[in-house]
C-alpha cells in the first residue's frame, strides 16, 4: 500500500480478513483442501484462506488469477457477512410474493427442529414443510415446494448431513493467533510454514478435466490399497514464496526435525526464523525444541483445531489438485515423482510475466483458478 500525500504521510492500513473463528477456518481449509466443483466457492475460499495467512491483495490476486479490486471485495465481504461471501447471489428472476418478515419466518421455521414445534419427526423435507406453512395459526404461507427449495436456497440454506465439530479450548489461542499474525506482518521474509500433506495412496483417483462432450477422460474403477500410504511433508517459505518437501513412510520426531533443518538450510545466514505449525505430538518432541532453541528457531504453534492459521494450509489444495486429482500412479516411486516435477515447475513459474498473463485471460480453466502463485528462486535443499 502507498502512502497518501495529501493526508500528512499516513498509510492507510492493508486490506485483510477479520480474525476467523475455528468453524469458519475450517471450513475454509476443507473446501481448499478437498478442491470444489464450484469455482467460485473454491476461489473466495483461496482468497479468504491467503489473506488469513497473512499475505497481501495483489500476491492473492496472483494466486488466483483475479483481480485485485475483486480480491478487495471479497474480503470486504467477508468482513460483513462471513461465510456467506462464498456465494454471490448473482441469479435474477421476478418479483418476491412473499415480504421479507414472510420470508424471515419460513427460514426460521426450516432451521428449527420439527419436534420443538410439535411435530413428530425429527427433520423437515419439503412436503412436510410446505404443509405445516400453509396450517401456522395466525400466519398462512402459501408456497411451493420449488419455490420454497429457491427461497432457502437463496437464503443460504441447504439441506445437509449433522455434522460434530471441535471447538478451540485452547486457553492460549488469541495468544497464539496474535504471535502468528506479528510475525507473518513484521517478519515475511523469515517465516515458513510445516505441516503433512496425506495419506496419499495407490490408487485411480477420479478428478476434472477438459474433454469433449458426453466422453469424459476415464479412469479404472480398481481400488486396490496393497503399496501402503506415504505423508507429504511440506514446506513453505511465505517471502519467497517456495514451496518443497519430500514423501515420508510415516509422520515423527525424526522426520519432522528433517525437515525443519531443511527450513533452517534455506536461511542460512544465522538470523532467528520463526516456523508455523500445527499441534501434532511429532512436532512437538524434545529433540525438536533443543534444536529450534540452538538454531535460533522459533516453533509458532497454531491454536488446537485451528490449523487453518498455517499459511501453508492455501497451497495443499492445487497440489492434491494436480498430482493426485485425474492421477492412477503405478507406485509411490512414480507418485512421488510427479509429485516433485509439479513442485519443480509451480516454483519456477511464478512471477514470469507472460505465465500470469497467460493465467489471467484462461480464468474459466480450473488450471488458471489455482496454479498461479507459484514462483521465487530455486532452492537446492533437500529435505
């Protein structure tokens, strides 16, 4: 951000989301790291997820081949209304018949179980609905099951499974989110991020891709699982923007401290670095903390269910996208080695010119939707 001259030097503030709540972090991470159908739901959720981590609009705006005023909105959004930015109301159509405090009654009666209204069942479908709306003492909504379903849907109500959630107790959580948000603001260019990416199996893995109509690219119908799991265990350098790791038989100590000397190799000027990384035990061992205390290593961890406050957490979504989506690797020895030539070509890519241009007029592309912030120098470490 510039500074306005003509407001006595001052600098306006960066535009970035407000602080999310566990259940909005995790949702976040899972429409990312699951990939989604919806396009517009996966890149809010890119936006929002990046901006969280602490990077700035026009990096995000990069990473998702948008621009940055539509990045600014976004987040703006976000700010207003939460979750709900994730799907625009863009659709027209005639005229309401219904007024608003009708509306607000029949969204209050679908997300209110029917036995605390005297009904005997547990959840509504639609006929059950549209019956008991049309019988409400004192109230006679008379509407449609199809009109009733654009109604919710409209009012961002869906019918979805019950879900169990785990909320924070972490007693030292805003402590935590206040550490990783100082040092993500005041120390870009040395943090980094770890964590594990995975199991990652043997086996065909259905995805998306162009293809004519009607004659969608295949893959076997086998789901045999007899080479075991492998854990990616990744990298991320947030100021140059790099990402690397290498494929483990199993998470630990031993392998988790390799991988942090990798980290500590990447700066190896001496200076403190600080590194992000959730609450796995294997993080957490003695070994790990002597080391991270004599090479001037600072362990940031996230709040308990709060991984979603990793940086590193925006960039495990193209990486399933594009090595395990559409893959029927023969081995991990073949898997891990697509798994390398995309990180190969993801950090080398990144601020080319002609590659973002290339990006930002194929938005349509599921490629150009999450394989555009990839880039820095190379970076010959192994971890």
């Amino acid at each position: 951000m510039t500074s306005d001259p003509t407001a006595g030097g001052a600098v306006a503030e960066p535009v970035r989301v407000r602080r999310l709540t566990d259940q909005e972090g995790q949702r976040l991470q899972q429409i990312v790291r699951r990939g989604s159908t919806n396009s517009v739901r996966y890149r809010r959720a890119m936006m929002l997820l990046a901006s969280a981590g602490g990077k700035r609009v026009p990096l995000i705006a990069q990473l998702v081949a948008a621009d940055e005023d539509t990045v600014r909105d976004v987040i703006h959004r976000f700010n207003e209304i939460g979750l709900a930015c994730l799907d625009p109301r863009w659709a027209g159509g005639r005229p309401r018949l219904l007024s608003d405090d009708d509306e607000d009654f029949v969204v209050q009666t679908a997300t209110t179980r029917p036995t605390k209204l005297g009904q005997p069942f547990t959840r509504w479908s639609l006929r059950k609905l549209v019956a008991y709306l049309r019988t409400v003492h004192g109230r006679v909504i008379r509407i449609g099951r199809e009109a009733l379903r654009g109604l919710l849907a409209r009012r961002g109500v869906t019918f979805q499974r019950t879900k169990t959630w785990k909320e924070s107790t972490d007693p030292d959580r805003e402590a935590k989110l206040d550490r990783i948000e100082h040092v993500l603001d005041g120390f870009p260019d040395r943090v980094f991020a770890f964590d594990e990416f995975g199991p990652l199996g043997i086996r065909p893995t259905a995805g998306s891709g162009w293809a004519e109509r009607k004659h969608s690219d295949r893959v076997p119908a086998t789901y045999h699982r007899t080479h075991g799991v492998r854990y990616f265990h990744g990298c991320y350098s947030v100021g140059d923007d790099m990402l690397w790791g290498v494929n483990r038989r199993k998470k630990g100590t031993a392998n988790t401290l390799a991988a942090l000397k990798s980290i500590r190799a990447a700066r190896p000027d001496g200076a403190p670095i600080y590194v992000i990384l959730d609450n796995l035990s294997a993080h957490k061992g003695t070994d790990i903390r002597r080391w991270a205390t004599k090479d001037k290593v600072e362990l940031c961890f996230t709040p308990t269910y709060a991984s979603w406050a990793n940086p590193i957490e925006a960039h495990f979504g193209p990486l399933r996208q594009f090595t395990i989506a559409n893959s029927n690797h023969p081995n991990h020895t073949v898997q891990t080695r697509a798994l390398h030539a995309y990180l190969r070509w993801r950090n080398a890519n990144a601020r080319h010119r002609d590659v973002l241009a290339a990006e930002r007029k194929e938005r349509a592309r599921i490629r150009s939707e999450k394989g555009s912030r990839w880039g820095g120098r190379p970076l010959n470490t192994a971890a």
